[in-house]
C-alpha cells in the first residue's frame, strides 16, 4: 500500500471541515444508512424464511442456499448483514438466532410481530421482496433500458445522486492512482465525468473520455466545467455490448463492475485488454469484501445496494485477481487508499 503524505491527509481533513462536531455529523449519517439496511436486513430473514429455517437449531450456509430460494451471493448479504445487526450469531453448528432473533422469528411478542411487518411494509411486502432476492433475477439490462425511455429531468436527477456520492471517493482515486506518463484515460460507465474531472486535474498531461449512454450525454456535458470541460469528453456507447474505443493508455472502472454479473464482467476486462496497448494501464476501483461472513460495515452497506439495484456482487480482492488474470492482465496490485469512510479500494494491472 502506498503511504499517503500526512499534508495530503491534513487536507483531506480540512476539505471535509474535520471537527469533532464533523465526527458526530457522519457517525449519525451513518446510523441513518445503516437503519435503512437494518430494515431490508429483517425484512429478507422474514420474507426469504431464514427465520424459519433457524428455528429449530443453526444451519450451515450450504443448507440454506438449499432450503430457501435465495441465490448464493444474496444470501451471503443477508447473512452477514444478519451478523452485523445482531440477529445472528456463528456458532459450532452453523449460524443460528440470537435471542433478537428469536423473537422475531417466534412472533409471539406484539412488539416484534409488528416490528417485522413494518420492515417488510417498508420494502414493499414480504412476498415480492422475496421475488425480488430471489435466484437468477438479473436486472442489469433492464435497468440501462429504462434509463433510455426516462425523460431528461430523470435522467439528470439520477446522474446528480451518483455525482454526488462519487465526489469524495474521485478524490481519494486520483491521488492513489500514479498515471505519470498516461496520456487518454476511457472512463468506462463514468456517468457525469466526476472520476474522470479528479483525474484531470491531478495530473495535468492527462486527458479522459468518459463511455456512457447517449441519454446521459447532455446531463454529463452540462455538469463539467472550467478546465475538466476542456480535457474531459464523452462518448455515447453501451459498454456493456459495444466494444470500447482504442487509443487509450488507461482504462478505468469506477464502482462499475459491482453492478454486473461474473459472466459480464468477464467480458468487459476481455475489452478493456483487447482495447489497450501492451503495458497499459487498468484501474478497478469497488468496495471490496474482506471475508465471507463477517465483514465491516461499509461492505454491508454497500452488498446491501447491490443487491437492491443490479445482479452483481461485492467482490473480494482475490475474486478480481482470478478475473484480471483470466483476462490477461498482469501486475496486478491492490491498495486501500487513505479513506475516512473505509469504502474503496484500488485494484490496478497491466494489459
């Protein structure tokens, strides 16, 4: 891992107003982020059977990926959200209900009865959350279709909210990844160019093409500005089945293959190599699963995202170097860049 300059910390700190009443304000965004995956959280042990299932005595996951129709990397949200939240603990046996658990699980007591119809209320019923986690449902392409058929002021809201959440993390990004010598970075999915304008700017030799669809085009131009709009464009394509432009030295993939599944994210690296020349350069940057079961908050958080918008998973460091490697892709490295919030890593190769 690279080590991070204390005068690049301090500014960090600075940007974001550290104080402790700064500290408080984010511990209490985080309570409220993590209530609303609190809520899924008991709401899919409710909907999927999971309390059902650990009525009687813990369970194995092997087990229950076969009692409940729940695909594998779903269920493994549910469990380790599950373990977050304190309605289940690892035992000899498997995994079985604390005594939180238990009473939502009996549902004898009013109090948790109604607490677990509020969640499931709150998600949209028992029965069509269940669907919804349910095996084999992929939306990845069904989403990029309604985002063709919404109108502009959609569209713009949309990109505005990824914007915003990617502001911080572009930061960290573009001070972690060295593109001395780069010169055309193809910001695949970019969206509205918030990656691609921190990357610019960072490093002054460097220009970017951000790869996403037409109907985001007009949103992403009128939300770059001052010199990013001058060394930042956008090319309209449909990455997902469209092969990537050439000419670039950089590919970049930011909180992007998360959405897809294994097969299509296997083609997507299979593009990036065949679209840069030897020794280029190729960054991932995703939340990355530490473990199994058991891992920290921002991972719950984000597995819990995923699995609410797209097919895909929260992938493990190991999971991207199997990938990276399948695809061709040499020295293959991974840092965790200075983050207050613990999210991202960097994953970065060669072709």
């Amino acid at each position: 891992m690279t080590a991070l300059p204390w005068s690049d910390i301090w500014r960090h700190l600075t940007a974001v107003r550290f104080s402790p009443l700064a500290l408080r304000r984010m511990l209490r965004t985080g309570r409220i982020a993590e209530g609303v995956c609190a809520t899924r959280t008991v709401a899919a042990a409710g909907a999927t059977g999971l309390f059902d299932a650990l009525r009687q005595g813990p369970c194995t996951p092997e087990v229950l990926i076969q009692e409940l129709n729940v695909s594998r990397s779903r269920l493994r949200v549910i469990l380790d959200a599950g373990l977050h939240f304190g309605i289940l603990r690892k035992s000899r046996g498997g995994l079985r209900l604390t005594g939180l658990g238990r009473a939502f699980a009996d549902g004898r007591d009013p109090l948790y009865a109604s607490a677990l119809a509020y969640c499931e209320a709150s998600v949209g019923g028992g029965p069509a959350f269940a669907a919804r986690l349910g095996a084999g449902h992929s939306r990845t392409r069904d989403f990029y279709e309604r985002l063709g058929r919404r109108d502009e002021a959609s569209i713009k809201e949309y990109g505005t909210y990824m914007a915003r959440t990617a502001a911080t993390p572009a930061r960290t990004l573009a001070r972690a990844w060295d593109l001395a010598g780069a010169r055309l970075v193809c910001d695949v999915g970019g969206g509205f160019g918030v990656f691609s304008a921190a990357l610019v700017a960072r490093n002054p030799h460097l220009e970017s093409i951000v790869v996403d669809l037409d109907v985001v085009k007009p949103a992403s131009e009128a939300w770059l500005r001052g010199e990013a709009a001058q060394r930042v464009r956008f090319q309209a394509l449909d990455f997902l089945h469209e092969p990537l432009p050439g000419g670039c030295d950089a590919v970049l993939f930011a909180r992007v293959l998360h959405e897809s599944d294994r097969a299509t994210v296997k083609r997507l690296l299979a593009g990036a190599q065949k679209a840069l020349p030897s020794g280029g350069r190729l960054a991932v940057f995703e939340v990355l699963r530490q473990r199994d079961l058991g891992n920290p908050v921002p991972v719950v958080l984000a597995a819990w995202e995923v699995v609410m918008g797209a097919p895909g998973e929260i992938r493990s460091a190991e999971d991207y170097r199997t990938l990276l490697t399948a695809a061709g892709f040499q020295d293959i490295r991974v840092e965790r860049p200075f983050d207050l919030a613990g999210w991202n890593s960097l994953i970065t190769a060669r072709a």
